[in-house]
C-alpha cells in the first residue's frame, strides 16, 4: 500500500473540509477548500485513494508545503 502526502500549494486558512477519514475518493474530487486574500481554493486530488488522516482543521491556517492530509492507495 502506497501512502501519499497532500501538500498545501497556498498560504491561507481551511474554510470548508469536504471528505472525511475512511472515505474512497477518485482522482478530481475536492479534499477541502482554502480561502486566501477573499478567493475559495479547492484542493483538488490528482491521484484517488482512501483518506487515513486529515492533519489540519476548518479554521486553522496552512503554509505552502504544509502536510494537510494522507491518502493510502
């Protein structure tokens, strides 16, 4: 099993998570949004698996590179 880190590609704050832990997602679904300087930023998976953890929270502020959640394929 392959375990994939999903990395923050903006400086912002989580404003909505949209799957949950355990959850099947496909390549193209939306993991959360951001929002930064009044824009909604979907983080958008390129690959699919299962979501093992979420590493950050609705509210909470993220930097670019930061480790936002784990897929396992």
């Amino acid at each position: 099993m392959a375990t994939l880190e999903i990395k923050s590609e903006v400086t912002g704050s989580v404003w909505k998570i949209t799957a949950r832990p355990g959850q099947v997602l496909a390549a193209g679904e939306t993991l959360m949004i951001f929002e930064s300087m009044k824009m909604e930023i979907p983080v958008i998976l390129e690959d699919g698996g299962t979501l093992s953890a979420l590493h950050v929270a609705e509210g909470e502020s993220v930097t670019e590179g930061q480790i936002i959640a784990t897929l396992t394929e």
